[in-house]
C-alpha cells in the first residue's frame, strides 16, 4: 500500500512541478509552489522524516509563498517570454539527468537495512543517543549535539540571508522623490492589511495566538517530537506574518519593532556561540555542552535546549526581518 | 597559552563567525569597520600559527562538540589547507585595510554595518570551507561564503552588479547543488560524511557506478563554482561591478578555495581509489585548462575595461593552476598549489592599484587612464611591478610558479613541449594586456579637460606597496610558499611527508 | 522498497531535470528562481530517500513505538539545514530581483541585457 | 478503513490539483489550493494513525495553521494588486 502512495503522491509532485513551469502567470506558478511544497513534505513523512516534512511545510508552504508574493507584489506578475536558448537548456538538462539515472544501473539499494548507508555512521546514532542524551527525538539530537557544527552554519547561512536583505533592500531606488509623492496616499491604504474584512480578521485574530501558542511548543516540545528551533522560528515568524497581513505592516512593527527583529537576530547567533565558547572555557571542546552541568547528560540537554532557542531566536528575526523589508518597498 | 593552542582551528572559524552579530549592532559606522578590520588581522595571526604549527610537523585534529570523528565533525588543518588559510586571511585583511575610503564613498553610512558583516561572514565562510573535514560541513560553509558573496557584490554602485550577481547566485547555487548531490551519491555508497573516513570506505565500492557519477557531479559542480573556463560566465561581471576592495578579497581567494576542494576530492578521494581517475581527470581537465589560458587571455587582450580586463585574466590564471593539476605528477601538484598562492598574490596587488585609481579616476575605461601615470606616479609604478610578477619575470613570485610549472611539463615528454608553448603563449599574452594599460598611462597625453588629479590617499597606497614588495619578496625567497607547498603535493598524492 | 526505491530515485532525476531546464531556459528571473529551488528540492528527496528502511518508522523514541527498526536520522539532518539553505537562498534572490525591478524596469534577463547594451 | 479514507481523499487531492491546473479564473485556483492544503492535512492524520504513530499529529496542526496564512497571504496580494493597478498604468513609463 505504502507503494501506491508514494506512487501517486510522486506523480502529483511532477505533474505539480511541470505545471509551475510551463505556466506564464507567475501568480499561478508561486501557488502551485504551494501544493508543490505541501506534497513534498507528506512524502517526506512517507519515508519516515516528519521533521523534514514540518521544515518543508513550515518553509515551503508559508514562509516561502509569503516572500515570493511580497517579490510579486513588487515586480510583474506575468512572465513576458517563455523560453531562452531552449536547444542548450534541452541537452544540458538531459546529460545531467543521464548522469543521474546512470548511476542508478549498479546495484544501489533503497530501502535495504543491510545497505552501506544504513550500516556504517548512521546506526551508532540511534544508538547511543539515550545514552548520551536521554532524548527521544534521535534527530534533534544529532542536529543539535553530534553536528551541532552544522547547525551553527546553517544558523549563519540564515543571519547571512537577513544581513543581504538588509543590505540590498536599504539601498534608496534612484528615482525615488518622484515616485513616493504619487504613492503616498496609497500607502496609507495597503497598510491597513484586511482590517476591514470581518472574516478574515475574525479567524485570523483567533489564529494569531494558536499559532504563537504552537510555535512555542515546537520549540521546547522538540526534544520529544518533530520540531525545533528552526521550524519553531518559521512558524512564530508566520504568526506575525499573518498579523501584518491582518492589521497593517505599522501595527505588526508596533508589536514587534525593528530593533527588537535586530537584537533577536543578532542575540539568537550570539547566544548559540556563546554556549559553544562556554564549553570551551569549561574545559570541552567547543560546543562540547556536556561539560555545561555536572551530569554530562544534563550538559547535553541544557545544551541542546538552549542553542534550539538561539536558532528559533535568529530564524524568526530574520524572517520577520526579510518579509518587513520587502512589505516596506510599496511605499517607493 | 597551550590550552588555547589546541582550539585553534575552531577559533580559526569561530572568531570572525561570532563577532558578526556584534558588528551588526555597532553604531558609529566607523567602529564596523575597525571592527571587522581587526576580527581579520587577528584571523590572520591565528592562520599564522596554525601554519607553523604544521611546519611543526603537528597533525592538527579537532572535534567539534568533543564528539569523535565520523559522529561528530571534525576539522583539519594540513599543509594544504594552511597554505590557502594564509592567502584568504591575508587577502582580507589586506583589502579590508584598503577599503574604509572607497566603501566610505560607494555605500551609505547606515548599510556600512551590514557590508562588514557580510565581508566577515565571507571569510569564515572561506575559512570554514578550508578547515573541515566533514564533506557536508563544506557545503554549509560554501553556502555562507556564496550568500556573503553575493551581497558583497551586490554592494557595487554600478546597477549593472545587481544582473551580474543574480547570475552569480543562479551558477554559485547550482554548482553547490551539483556538489550536494554527489555528496549524497558517496555517501549513499559508503554511509559516511567525514572524509577520512571516506577514504578508507570507498575502497570497497569504487568500482560501482554511483562514485563515478558523484566523482562528476563533485567535479562539475566545484569547476563552476572556480569559474573553470567555459563554465566562468558569472565571474568577469560579477568582479567588475563589485566594490573594488571586495574585487581584491574575492579575487585572491573566491575561486581558490574552490580549486582547492576540487584538488582535494579529486586527489585525495578519488585518484587513489578510483580505477584510470588520472586519466579521466587527465583528458577532462587539461583541453579546459589550456582553452583557458589561451581564450580568457585573448579576451582580456581586447578588453576595454580595466576590471574586467583583469578579471579575464583571473580566469586564464585559473587555467594555469589546474593545468599542473592535470598532469597528475607530485611536482605539478607543487606548481598548482604554489601558482593559487603566488597568483593570490599578484591578482590582489593589481587589484590594489585599480582600488587606488579607482579613488580618483571616475571610470576604469582603460582609454580613460590616459597620462595617469603622471598624476599617480607611485600607483602606476606598483602597477608595473605587480604586473611584471603576473607576467612572471625572474624575481618575482609569478616566476616561481611558472618556474615549477615549466619543469613539471619537462617530465612529460613531447606533450611536455606542447604545453610548454601554451604556458609561453598566455605570458607572452599577459604581457600584452598588461602593456596596453601600461603604455596608455605613461605615454599617451592626458586628455583634454581632465582636471589635474593627485596621487591616491597614503593608506591604500602603502597597503598596494605592501602587497607588491611581498610579491617579489616571495619570488625571492620562495622559501615558505615552496615547502607548504610541495608538503601540500604529498598529501594530495597520498605520499606522507 | 526495490522498484519503489528506483521510483523514486528516477522522481528525483526527472525534477532534477524540471528545475534545471527552468534554470537555463526561463527568461524571467523569478521563474529561475523558482526553478532553483525546485532543483534543490529534488536534492533533498534523493537524500530522504536514501534513508528510509523498508518497515521502518521515524527516529524518535515513542512509549507507544514497539517497532525497533527505525530509518536512518543522519540524511534527514542534513536535508534539515539544506532546507534553510534553499530558503536563505531564495529570500536572497529575490531581493536582488526586487533591486533590479527597481533599477531597470524589468525582471526578463533578456530586456535587461538590452537595457544594458544601450 | 483507513485505506478507503486513505484513496478517497487522494481522489479528492486529484481533483482540486485538476481544479488549480487548469483554472480559468484566478479565485478557482485559491480556492483549489486551499483545499488540497486541507487535504493533504487529512491524508497526514490518516497515515499517522495508519503507522502507529499518533503522536504526529502535531504535524497536520502545523499544516492546517501554515495553510490558512498562506491562503491569507494570496488574498491580501489580490487587494494591493487592485488598488495598485490604476496607479500603476498611469505611474510607470
């Protein structure tokens, strides 16, 4: 049975991604991105990766359409050419994929608990997490302690990415004067948000806190089940979103001003070196959390628990950050 | 100290990784940049010691979070790795030292903070590329150095960085894509990310289908991020428009540490596990080595614009280090590494001078720079002198590279000869190019109504003259670079020094 | 899992081949993007598929979970942070789209290019 | 049981994703990606109790929530595109 939804699943996914190509409504193709998104992630929880799949939905589903209909917003909606050097686009493309399915013709098993993959590093994971650990969530506990390394980058690859937002977007547009004389009255307007829709503002008012209220468990909750920082930040980050879209761009930055989006950015990567450098003056290696309490299993768990918050931290910071910084370019 | 000694290589990372939050915060615009110019210098002092304490003939090991090798990740540093350390470090130092006034006029106060974030966010990016032992652990580090990349670029006051760097980010994405897939490719074959263990674990599957195919995506992928020539169309733009000081940082190093993770996964993985990888590699990268040196140089011949002219060149000096690769021979492995080295060194000296006419001439038009030698005495000497070491005149650092080279196609017999020619050919080209500017600005008249300019501002002069003098003290006394680097050859080859 | 297996690993190409195509053959620079991401996308079901066990379930020890067989956590790790690469990605992208929207007028490469030559 | 549930709410995702392909209007295709976001939620529980594993039920919740911003997120671009279009045709160029 298993087979039969992976099967289809996999083919809605392909029919999904044609159709986002081939579409020249831009629009069209960031929805499809949507369905496109949502039924990755259930394969993903197919294969036995619900934390990926909260990632990719949380990422691909929310934050990613809001960003790319605040792009839209800003730029055109339709696409005016199809196709460029199609000729070249064709053969490149298809040697790759040769490439790939090539490698397929050797003896590479999916799925086979006796193949290399899953019989070398992998195993000692499942392992020893308890007893290093004592946490149920062998993923979080790798993510956070074992590569915890990794972690730290991908913390910085996501303040890198806010920083470049910043950066670009604070650039005054030359021709600037001229365009916000005709649009000032307008911006007043779009900056309202839905407030005068009943609906809208009445489910959503209620799901502003649900939202917040489950970030939260996503976060502490991770240990213990799918989630962790990172999801945990996109989701708080996509409860202000809908906050903003509710009430207006000004209201969503009343509740959370910029310098709060800075210091949550700046303090969450602080916070996760710190603990690395902590445990270092504390005589471990850096990172090394098990030095961190007297328990080494303790150490972990606080460690854990705390670079998770830095993460959160930094992610909905910058989330908040980037979607603010696209939603403040109507005004020019 | 001794205890500090051993968390080194994760300081290496870690320093410049965690004073980025706090330099976003600094206020008085000013202090960002001392701040991050300082954060450099002392990235640099700690390359500088860990680079001795290889000389040392010290295995440098450590594990992050205490957790052991293939568990946990772990970072490196050999000889291979400290040589390259020492060019990025170095190179950003130096060009951060170059780079208050011209950032001070190309990019608002209140954006400053967040350029020197993104330059120091580079450079632990680099850094971290260079010190990991983890194969995916790279590819993070790789994804901050390109973002930070990207937005240095984009800092450029030209509107025409901004296609430039899309562009940019399109290739730099798919090529860390391409990496990534081969990455899992290996790693769905031997169950293991560190690369030592790595080694050891392809062994037994070498001859299966799927490492041949990460073999390529690796390599594919990691020639277009070094800008390998038909596959270089992000690099002239994208050095072009950027900020000169960021065109000096990326030049001396962007592309570097991309040729070194390729000579790292080609060499160390692949050639002693992989059956006829030399040939492959061999008859893969040679046509594209020599179509670089003489293509890219021919086009720089003809170029108009001093920035792009040298970033041409950038790309045929690319050509060069990989055609050493190529013959897959101890000491043209030796001449590769020395020429990323010695290269680094020349690329950031001329890009020191441009910096410094950058200050006062309005473009970089070469016919624009007529006469400016008379105006920019000192700037146009530096020039000359830098560009006699690209060129590789006896004395300098590029002759040393060239030197090696040289020697390496001599053990390869008739097709030595060939490529012996080629090598004379692109310098004979460089000279060329090089001379076109040279002549423009010492002996073509001023034009008409160009206001009298002065000489550029003392600070980046002195750090130009700097970078110059350490390019003919290198060609003297090759004592440092050649010994890392033939240590680095070993090690590639599999042969402990 | 067999042909299932290569099923999916043969999905994998094919998006791989979507994504790339709309890399190279799309003028509009959002639809790259988009391209580029599903390009990445592909990457991460190549992982997700080399760690599933056959009758195994998610690495996360449950009081009810009686089965020991549990799929391989590492791969589904690293898709994590390549997830936030592709976003940070993606949100860096598009801010350089919204720049060149602003500075040209445009956001087909092809326009651009000819704005350029001018 | 929870296989028929299982295909008859994959038919119901066929069809919406029909719906979202094809169009015409624009308020077809919300209005279809709405409702395969509420689809693949039932599809999520359904399989987390089919495997054992009821403690995922978190993930549909954050499904369900994520959906609905999203859907939020289109309308409100809709309303800045309308009050934009005049001023647009008349501003630029």
């Amino acid at each position: 049975m298993t087979v039969f939804f992976g099967v289809f699943l996999l083919t809605l996914l392909l029919i999904v991604a044609i159709a986002m190509v081939r579409t020249d409504n831009l629009f069209v193709a960031v929805m499809l991105g949507g369905i496109f998104s949502l039924l990755m992630a259930t394969i993903f929880f197919l294969l036995d990766a619900p934390d990926v799949a909260l990632t990719e939905a949380a990422v691909g589903a929310g934050v990613s359409t809001v960003l790319y209909l605040a792009a839209l917003a800003l730029t055109a909606e339709r696409e005016k050419i199809h196709t460029v050097h199609q000729i070249k686009a064709l053969v490149v493309v298809t040697t790759t994929a040769l490439l790939v399915i090539f490698a397929t013709f050797d003896n590479v098993q999916f799925g086979d608990p006796t193949a290399p993959v899953h019989v070398h590093v992998g195993p000692w994971y499942l392992e020893n997490t308890q007893r290093y650990m004592d946490i149920p969530n062998v993923v979080t506990a790798i993510l956070g302690s074992f590569r915890g390394y990794d972690t730290l980058g991908e913390l910085f690859v996501v303040f890198t990415a806010g920083i470049g937002v910043l950066f670009l977007l604070g650039a005054r547009p030359k021709k600037d004067t001229e365009a916000a004389e005709t649009l000032i009255p307008q911006q007043s307007e779009t900056s309202e948000g839905l407030r005068n829709y009943l609906i809208p503002r009445l489910t959503g008012r209620l799901l502003v806190p649900i939202i917040l209220l489950f970030g939260l468990y996503v976060q502490f909750h991770g240990e213990y089940s799918p989630g962790g920082g990172f999801q945990a930040g996109a989701i708080i980050a996509t409860g202000i979103i809908l906050y903003a879209l509710l009430e207006g761009e000004a209201a969503a930055l009343r509740v959370v001003p910029q310098w709060m989006l800075m210091a949550l950015m700046a303090g969450g990567a602080l916070l996760y070196g710190m603990v690395g450098i902590v445990g270092m003056l504390l005589g471990g290696q850096f990172l090394d959390y098990s030095v961190l309490a007297d328990n080494p299993v303790v150490g972990q768990q606080v460690g854990i628990l705390l670079i998770e918050l830095g993460v959160g931290m930094t992610v909905s910071g910058v989330l908040l950050s980037i979607f603010h910084a696209f939603a403040a370019r109507d005004k020019y | 100290m001794s205890a500090w000694a051993q968390h080194l290589p994760a300081l290496q990372v870690g320093v410049p990784l965690l004073t980025t939050p706090i330099i976003v915060l600094l206020r008085p615009h000013g202090l960002a940049w001392a701040a991050a110019t300082l954060t450099s210098c002392f990235t640099f002092f700690i390359a500088v010691m860990l680079t001795l304490a290889v000389l040392d003939g010290q295995q440098v090991q450590y594990s992050m979070g205490g957790w052991p090798a293939p568990h946990g990740i772990a970072l490196s540093v050999d000889a291979f790795s400290a040589i390259l350390l020492l060019i990025v470090t170095g190179a950003s130092t130096v060009a951060l030292l170059a780079a208050r006034q011209i950032v001070n006029a190309e990019i608002e106060a209140s954006r400053q903070p967040l350029f020197y974030t993104a330059w120091l966010l580079a450079l632990a990016g680099f850094v971290g590329i260079l010190v990991s032992a983890d194969a995916f652990n790279i590819f993070v580090f790789m994804e901050i150095s390109s973002l930070a990349s990207y937005v240095l670029i984009a800092g450029g006051s030209d509107r025409r960085a901004l296609p430039a760097v899309f562009k940019y980010l399109v290739m730099g994405t798919i090529g860390a894509t391409f990496y990534l897939i081969g990455i899992g490719l290996i790693y769905l074959m031997t169950g293991t990310l560190n690369l030592a263990d790595m080694e050891v674990r392809i062994r037994e599957v070498s001859d299966q289908k799927p490492i041949l195919v990460a073999a390529g995506f690796i390599t594919i992928g990691l020639a277009l991020k070094a800008a390998v020539f038909p596959l270089h169309l992000w690099l002239p733009n994208a050095y072009t428009y950027a900020p000169v000081p960021v065109t000096v940082f990326l030049a001396a190093c962007s592309t570097k540490v991309s040729l070194y993770l390729l000579l790292r996964f080609d060499f160390f993985l692949f050639q002693p596990n992989l059956l006829n990888h030399n040939i492959q590699f061999s008859y893969f990268i040679m046509p594209l080595a020599i179509l670089a040196i003489l293509a890219a140089s021919s086009l720089a011949m003809i170029e108009r614009n001093l920035k792009r002219l040298l970033a041409y060149s950038s790309i045929a000096q690319v050509g060069y280090i990989l055609l050493g690769a190529s013959l897959v021979s101890l000491i043209g492995l030796t001449a590769s590494v020395i020429h990323m080295f010695n290269h680094a060194l020349a690329k950031a000296a001329l890009f020191l001078c441009v910096a410094c006419l950058a200050t006062r001439c309005v473009n970089l038009r070469i016919d624009s720079l007529r006469g400016v030698a008379k105006q920019m005495p000192w700037t146009m000497a530096a020039f000359l002198l830098a560009g006699l070491s690209l060129i590789g005149v006896p004395g300098t650092a590029g002759f040393i590279s060239k030197w090696y080279l040289i020697t390496a196609a001599l053990d390869e017999g008739l097709l030595g000869v060939g490529l012996i020619v080629v090598v004379a050919a692109g310098s004979l080209m460089a000279v060329y190019y090089l001379w076109r500017v040279i002549e423009v600005a010492y002996f073509d008249k001023t034009n008409e109504g160009t206001k009298i300019v002065g000489e550029a501002p003392l600070g980046i002069l002195v750090v130009c003259w700097l970078v110059v003098l350490s390019n003919y003290y290198f060609g003297l006394a090759p004592w440092l670079s050649t010994t890392l680097s033939s240590a680095a050859a070993q090690i590639l080859l599999g042969q402990v020094p | 899992m067999d042909w299932l297996g290569v099923y999916y690993y043969w999905a994998f190409a094919a998006l791989l081949m979507i994504g790339f195509y709309a890399v190279i053959a799309k003028s509009n620079l959002i639809k790259k993007l988009i391209g580029l991401s599903m390009f990445q996308s592909a990457v991460f079901l190549l992982y997700i598929t080399m760690g599933k066990i056959d009758d195994g379930t998610a690495p996360i020890y449950h009081e009810g979970v009686s089965q020991q067989i549990f799929s391989n956590p590492l791969p589904q790790v690293l898709i994590l942070t390549a997830i936030v690469v592709g976003i940070s990605t993606v949100a860096l992208g598009l801010g350089i789209i919204v720049r060149i929207q602003e500075e040209y007028g445009s956001i087909e490469e092809h326009e651009i290019l000819g704005i350029d030559e001018r | 049981m929870y296989y028929v549930v299982v295909i008859a709410t994959f038919a119901t995702m066929g069809l919406a994703l029909v719906r979202a392909l094809l169009g015409p209007s624009v308020y077809d295709r919300v209005l279809a990606v709405n409702m395969f976001g509420t689809k693949t939620v039932l599809v999520l529980i359904v399989i987390a109790f089919l495997y054992g594993r009821p403690d995922f039920l978190d993930l549909a919740m954050a499904y369900a929530l994520i959906n609905f911003v999203g859907v939020l997120a289109v309308l409100v671009f809709f309303r800045t595109r309308a009050q934009r279009e005049p001023t647009e045709t008349k501003g630029k160029d």
